[in-house]
C-alpha cells in the first residue's frame, strides 16, 4: 500500500500516491512550486475537481511503447500518444497519462529529484496540463497582473518578448502579481479567469544585480544553455499575491530597436492566432480542442487587446506601460489603472 497525500488548487484537487515515503518532502517541495497546496480535504467531498496520480521511483518499466507517435519536444523532454493514452519523458522518467480518465503514473528516475527545481517543475507542470485539458483548464504563455483599479492584465508573449522586464516594472509600481510566465485559464463564475501556475519565476543570472529587492536562488541552467536565478515574489512582495483575477486588458509585447514604445490595439482574429500559439500547442488534441477555442474567443469577447513595440524607455521604467494603456485607450474610455 502506497501513502496517499492530497493537494489543491483553486477548486481542483489532486491525489497522489506513493510506495515511497521519502518522496514526501520533494513531491511537497515542487507541488508547491507548481502552485499545488497540501491539504486534508475529504476524497469524498463532491465539490471538487480530482486528478490522481500514482508516483513510484527507478520503476523497470519506465518505457514508452514503441508504436506511439510523437507530439510534443520541448525543454528536453518530448511526449506521445496512442490512441487515447499519452507519455511524456526526459528520458529517463516519464509520465503515463490518461488525461480522459483524469489519471495517470509517473515512473520516476532515482536521480530525478537531485535535478535543478526549474527542470523538475517544467516537466511536472507539461504533465499535469495534460490531464487539465479535460477538465476545461488550459495553459497560456502569459505574465499575469492586477491592477489597481483591479483589472485583470495579461501580457502574453514567448521567452524574450519583455514579460519579465514589465512584469517586475509594475509589481514594484504597487501592482498585484498572479503569475511572471505562465497562467492556467478556465470558467469562472464571471467569465473567463486565469489561475496562478507557477509560484515563482526566473531572470538572467546576469541581470541579477537589477534585482536587488529580490529574495535571489542560486543559479540553475536553463533549456537554452543560460544559467537563471529563482525570484519568489511571496519573499519580496507577500501583499501583492493573488491566486486568480479576471482578465480585462491582454497585451502582446515586443521588443523592439526604438526609443520610444507604442501601444495600439490589435485586431480580435490576430489577437486569437498569438494566443493560440502561446498556448502550448503541443498539448492540442482534438478531444479537448473545440472547447479550448471557444474558451479564447470568450476571453477576447472580456479583453481590451493591445500590441505592445516595447523600446528603450519602458526597458528602463516598466511602469510607463501605465501611460501607455491610458493613452491608448483615450479620454472618453479611460479607467484608473496608476498606482496612486
């Protein structure tokens, strides 16, 4: 018999069970990291959403079929699928996924655990969006802020496109912090709501001395052969966490050569091409594909979307993006979003 230990998140509740005990305190450590919080709430509590998982270490089996066809390759890592069943692997663990049945096993390396945190958590966090997927919640590539005013912002962009940069900008401006890289969105009683997914998030090693307001990790590689550093926002601005927001303001970044940034509105049909893309496409499926769409197209019906050329200014003061969204949206259309 295995040690069942159960974790939550929002409303959602995820089950794991292990033959391993000492993995108690690492499965605790990066649940956490994921945003998955220990808790001894009933099984049988008919108001949650449950996943299960079924954790064993070094397992001889650790194999993925050979007839399955591969779907996804990112951060070292790629994943499969057969028929309904699907398989994620660094190559030496690997997840066994039923995402329909909301289940799955994960074969874990003996090693595993000794890898950085920022590599455990990345292959954690592609398998447990894979059983979400069903249950109407899917990922978007997207920092996540509140405003003062309490509005909802989502600045959504690839690695590189000035997330970080603005996102840090604007907390120190006085603005809440859901998320820095990636958030989880799905249906909420007032519409589409992004959850947080990640607890803390990651700079340039190099940058680190920008950062001095910041509780900083030691330095761990990334998948693009840099070294990072851990920023947890709970160390540096405890206040300004929330866990969730309702979205009103989507922004698209990008950086750019000129002085000067702009900030215009953006078309809902490109605005929807940029928000599939940052959508970890490598987890579609056609079962789950129909309602992640119309999910989206809901999310654009509640935004305001803009296309940010982020220059030299916002660089140096984030918190400009302030200005930006107030001139863009004019006079007549304008609510308090400064951090007065």
């Amino acid at each position: 018999m295995g040690q069942r230990y159960l974790y939550s998140l929002s409303d959602l509740v995820l089950e794991v069970d292990s033959a391993e005990p000492k993995t108690r305190d690492d499965l605790d450590r990066l649940l956490h990291e994921l945003s998955w919080v220990r808790t001894w709430d009933s099984w049988d509590s008919n108001s949650k959403r449950r996943l299960y998982l079924w954790v064993t270490l070094n397992s001889p089996e650790c194999k993925v079929p050979q007839n399955c066809r591969e779907v996804l390759r990112a951060d070292a890592f790629g994943g499969y699928k057969l028929g309904d069943e699907f398989y994620l692997t660094d190559g030496s663990s690997l997840f066994h996924l039923q995402p329909l049945h909301g289940e799955g096993h994960a074969h874990l390396a003996a090693s595993f655990f000794t890898k950085p945190l920022l590599a455990q958590a990345n292959f954690w966090c592609f398998g447990l969006m894979k059983l979400l997927r069903p249950l109407g919640i899917y990922s978007l590539h997207a920092a996540g802020l509140v405003a003062p005013d309490g509005s909802g912002v989502l600045i959504v962009g690839a690695s590189g496109s000035g997330k970080s940069t603005i996102t840090i900008g604007l907390i120190r401006a006085g603005w809440r912090y859901l998320a820095d890289d990636a958030v989880l969105l799905r249906y909420g009683r007032q519409g589409v709501e992004a959850l947080v997914c990640r607890r803390s998030f990651y700079i340039d090693a190099a940058r680190s001395s920008e950062y001095a307001d910041f509780f900083l990790g030691e330095e761990t590689p990334d998948a693009n052969g840099g070294r990072r550093r851990r920023v947890s926002i709970h160390d540096a601005y405890p206040e300004q966490y929330v866990s969730r927001c309702l979205p009103r303001v989507l922004i698209f970044p990008q950086i750019t050569c000129s002085q000067q940034s702009t900030l215009k509105r953006v078309e809902r049909i490109r605005a929807l091409g940029i928000l599939l893309a940052q959508s970890a496409p490598q987890l579609f499926d056609r079962s789950t594909m129909a309602g992640h769409l119309e999910l989206l197209k809901n999310l654009l019906q509640q935004t305001e979307t803009y296309e940010l050329k982020a220059g030299n200014d916002l660089y140096h003061q984030p918190a400009k993006l302030i200005h930006l969204l107030r001139e863009a949206r004019g006079d007549g259309n304008c609510r308090e979003l400064s951090s007065s």
